[in-house]
C-alpha cells in the first residue's frame, strides 16, 4: 500500500470516528437544557418524558411536491417542559404522537429539540 493511500485510510477512519462523536446523543434532563443552554447549544441530546400540547401540520414543498408531516409537542420529563418539532415525509409514515405517549427523543438543540429520532416507549 502506497503511503498516500495509507494516509487516506487513517485520514478516513479518523473522520468516521469524529462524525460518530459528534452525532452520539448525549441523555440530558429538561432541568439541564433549561440551566445550562448554551453547553448544549446544537449539540444532539435525548431526552425522555411524555407527549403533551400535541399539533400536528401538513404542508406541501412548493418544489418537491412532497407532503411533510410536522409534529409539534411539548414533553415533560418530571424536571422540566420544553417543545420540539418533528418534521418528516407524510409517504414515510412517520411516527405519530398524541397527548400521553410516553417517548424517547433525539435532536439539536435550539432552545428547543429539532426532533431526528423519535421513539415510543
């Protein structure tokens, strides 16, 4: 293996390694979010409680044709509220959330979670 081509390989993996990093969900309490902001400020962070003030909002892009599904919530960890939106593809059948269930979400913070992954629990 030429030495270009070993650089390249170590240069890679060590990409990979920091993408992984920097894209782990870190579990955080709603009391942390809410006292320390700016520590999580866009960084990826999970957090699990109930669905509460359910909405949900269909639009059309007006290039993509696309029908999105936005679901805006609160959720209550027992410390602490915040709100998050969760947007996807209405044709991927997104998870759907109502008042009550019990989730585990995954997203930047912005203030509030910019949801990626959601889970039922």
């Amino acid at each position: 293996m030429s030495n270009t081509l070993r650089v390249m390989v170590v240069a890679l993996v060590g990409l990979a390694c920091l993408v992984s990093v920097a894209q782990a969900a870190d579990p955080v309490t709603i009391s942390s979010l809410q006292a320390y902001p700016d520590a999580y400020k866009m960084k990826v962070v999970q957090v699990t409680g109930m669905v509460s003030g359910y909405q949900m909002h269909h639009f059309v892009g007006t290039s993509s044709k696309l029908e999105k599904c936005i679901q805006n919530f609160q959720v209550d960890d027992g410390s602490g509220m915040i709100e998050a939106s969760y947007a996807a593809l209405c044709q991927m059948g997104p998870i759907l959330l109502k008042d009550g269930d019990q989730v585990t979400i995954e997203g930047h913070y912005l203030g509030r979670i910019d949801v990626k992954v959601v889970k039922k629990n």
